[in-house]
C-alpha cells in the first residue's frame, strides 16, 4: 500500500466527520484601549530618547 492510497482509502471518505469552518471575526478594540496603547507606546518612545540623551550626554564628559 502506497502513501496515495493510505491516504485516500475509500473506506474512509464513509466514515469521515463534517467539519465546518467559519471565519474569524475581524479583531476589534475599545476607543479607550487603542488610545491607551497610543499613548503608551509614545510614552515609552519620550522615555527611550531621553534616557539615550541622558548617556550620550554622560559619555561626553
């Protein structure tokens, strides 16, 4: 018995299971958490140029 035939084996397709597939809802975020994560993320930006200023600064010396 070859791989073809292992894998389609008539015997098979009578007993198979019906599957049904649905689609994914598309994702979706409240106002207040996309704006939250905006801010957050130009926050951490602010922090990440100023702490690397604050060590170019400091290696200046």
């Amino acid at each position: 018995m070859g791989a073809e035939e292992a894998l389609y084996d008539d015997d098979d397709l009578d007993e198979a299971d019906i599957v049904e597939w649905y689609e994914a809802r598309p994702m979706t975020v409240s106002t207040a958490v996309a704006t939250g994560s905006i801010i957050g993320a130009f926050a951490l930006g602010v922090l990440t140029a100023v702490g690397a200023l604050a060590l170019m600064g400091h290696f200046d010396d």
